[in-house]
C-alpha cells in the first residue's frame, strides 16, 4: 500500500496509506461521529472545502450503492479514516469505498490513529491540512498548509449550486420499491440551492410540495414570479457572510412568503434578519447530537453538519425568538419570527444519515403555508 501523509497547519504529521485517489488534496480537517452514513456524507454537498475524519474505525463495510446518495457526486475535498473496509457485506452494495473514492478522484488517507487527530482538533479547533500520497517530504507539506486560506468569507455556494432551475418529482423510499413517486402537489416550493440535499427534496415531495430548485444566485423578484406557496433555503458548504447575494434575496422575501431554513439556510436567515454569524472551534458534525425544542418542549437526537453558527442575541431585538436549543454547548439551533412566516434549524431534519426525531418540522412547514394561503 502507498504510504500517504496528513500534514496540519499547525505541523502536526499524521503517517498513513493511501486511501481513494493517488494525489493530493487540502481543505479544513473535521471530524464526523456518525458510525454508520459515510456515503450521505461524502455526498453531502455541505462538506465542500473540507476533508472529513470518521470517527467510527471502520468505515466502508456497507460498500458503496446507488441509491444512498445526497447529491450527483462526493464533494469532500479528502477522507481520513482508520481502516477502510475492502470487503462489502451488504445486499445493495454496487462498489467498494476505495473503489468509488478512486473513481471520483477523491484523495484519502488511511491507517492512522483517528482518536489522536480527533481529540488534537478537539482541544485545538479545526484547521486546514494536505492529505498527499504524491509528495512524502513533511518540510515542504508543512510550508504549503501554512498557506492555505482557511473557510472564513469563501463562497463556496457558487462550487455547488445548480446551474439552472429544475424541478423534484422523487419521494421517500422504500423497501423493495425504491423511491416511489409522491402524492399530488397541494403547495408551490422554491428551494434556493446552497448545496441542497436529495433528501430534503424528497422529504418535501412526499408531503405534497411540487418543488421547483433554483440557483442561490436567483434574486428574490424572480422568486416571487413562480408565485410560490413558501420558500425553502438549503444547507451548504463555508462561511454564510461569503455568500451576500443570498443574504440580500432571502432579506427581500421576508414577510412576503413563508420561509423554512435548514443548517445554513438558518445562517442565511439570521443575516438577513441583520444578524451576525461566528465560526465554531470544531464545528457540529455527527449524527447524535442532543437538540432541545422549545416549542414542543422535547430533546431530539439530531443530525448535524456545520462550522458556524447565528448568534441569538443580534436578533432578539428584531422580531425573532431562539426555539431550539443544543444541549452540548448552548448555541443556537432554531430561530423563529414572532410575526412572519418565517422559521429554520441549525441541524438537519431530513436526517441521511442520523435519526428521524425532526422530521416534524417538514409538516410545520406545509402547516405554516397552508395557514398563509388559507389567509
């Protein structure tokens, strides 16, 4: 097996084998503590700009099919994980992980101690890294991530985005069916595509919504023209002060058209409520993390992936109340108008991977337009 390095901004040096494609890669090192999903994650639009850590050793068991993907492609710019299963045990698997990352030239690491990188990024924060499998010489590994530009102010929304409207028609699978077509549409949804997930679409299918997805560069007058019955802002990859136009799109159609934000379509929301966002020392990535909803009053178990959060206090003179809650560091994990129709998470409902605890707030949602159209 070729030998690969991670190399940290800070200098640490990790000693592995290469994992995925020969090369090398660079983004901002995190870590994941879902034990099962790895191919949602790598597929996970949201994750652009990073290289993911699983946490869990092994990962790669369940081999790679085609239909538990989150988008057309991984976007991760690097994977590390202890050891990478060659051998895929499950009925649905079409390839393995190594396979599938070296098809999409995904450049990966293997065989180092995940536990040691998780508690130095832990106890130091996130920071960028060189996963390479090219270059062995640490010196010069070091120098070059030194020099990398970190996340903060990066628009990485315009990398992911589609690059024109199309419109959902899948639903939520099933065994032995697949995913089956949806009931008849009774809402109109726009869904600004920040780095949407496939799941988010199919959630809002199933429950009715005839989804039409645009552009996040789309502004909100064009929005507005498809006459829609609400306005669904997606999650997405970096820093939410990078991406003004969304900010400035999502501003004008506040109080005019319900809106439901999940993870950064939650930032989204917060700025254009004039709110102010800050980046986490490690972030929020995992599929078990504790949410307390204060409108229920109930702890869900939730599924999580994000590097920032909106700071509650810079709105809560402007009309909007925190409704969720996390429960392992007090940050704000909901927001909500006291006024408008207007509502969104930090964390993601839709799950893919994680628990289904919130998917209830997919029928807030459609409760939410029903009451405004019905008005």
């Amino acid at each position: 097996m070729k030998p690969a390095l991670l190399v940290l901004r800070d200098g640490r040096v990790f000693r592995g084998e290469m994992l995925g494609a020969l090369g090398e890669t660079s983004g901002e090192v995190i870590f994941n503590t879902a034990m099962t999903g790895y191919q949602e994650v790598l597929t996970d639009p949201s994750y652009r700009g990073q290289i993911v850590t699983m946490t869990y050793p092994l990962i790669g068991n369940c081999g790679i099919n085609d239909e538990d993907i989150e988008s057309g492609r991984p976007w991760v710019n690097g994977f590390v994980v202890r050891e990478a299963s060659a051998v895929a045990s499950s009925f649905r698997s079409r390839i393995s992980l190594g396979d599938y990352l070296e098809r999409h030239g995904i450049v990966g690491i293997q065989g180092i101690d995940t536990r040691a990188l998780t508690r130095h990024i832990r106890d130091g924060g996130a920071q960028d890294g060189i996963i390479s499998s090219v270059e062995l010489d640490v010196d010069r590994l070091r120098e070059r991530a030194r020099d990398l530009p970190g996340l903060v102010g990066r628009d990485l929304v315009r990398e992911v985005t589609a690059d024109r409207a199309y419109e959902w028609h899948e639903g939520a699978w099933e065994l032995g069916r697949g995913y089956v077509t949806p009931p008849k549409s009774r809402f109109r949804v726009v869904a600004y595509d920040a780095g949407i997930k496939f799941n988010i679409l199919r959630q809002l299918a199933s429950l009715g919504c005839d989804v039409t997805v645009v552009p996040a560069a789309t502004p909100a007058e064009a929005v507005l023209e498809r006459k829609p019955d609400g306005v669904f802002l997606s999650n997405g990859p970096g820093d939410p002060e990078g991406v003004p136009y969304l900010i400035d799109s999502v501003r004008a159609l506040l109080g005019r058209v319900p809106i439901f934000g999940i993870c950064l379509g939650h930032q989204i929301l917060g700025l254009a409520a004039g709110g102010r966002t800050y980046k986490l020392s490690f972030g929020h990535h995992g599929a078990n993390h504790p949410v307390k909803d204060f409108t229920s009053g109930r702890v869900e178990i939730t599924s999580q992936n994000h590097g920032f959060a909106v700071d509650p206090q810079s709105v809560a003179s402007k009309g909007w109340e925190v409704t969720h809650a996390n429960l392992n560091d007090g940050t704000c994990e909901g927001l909500a108008h006291r006024d408008w129709p207007a509502f969104s998470v930090q964390y993601h409902p839709e799950a893919s991977p994680g628990p289904h605890d919130a998917n209830v707030l997919f029928h807030r949602f459609v409760d939410l337009m029903a009451n405004h159209k019905g008005g």
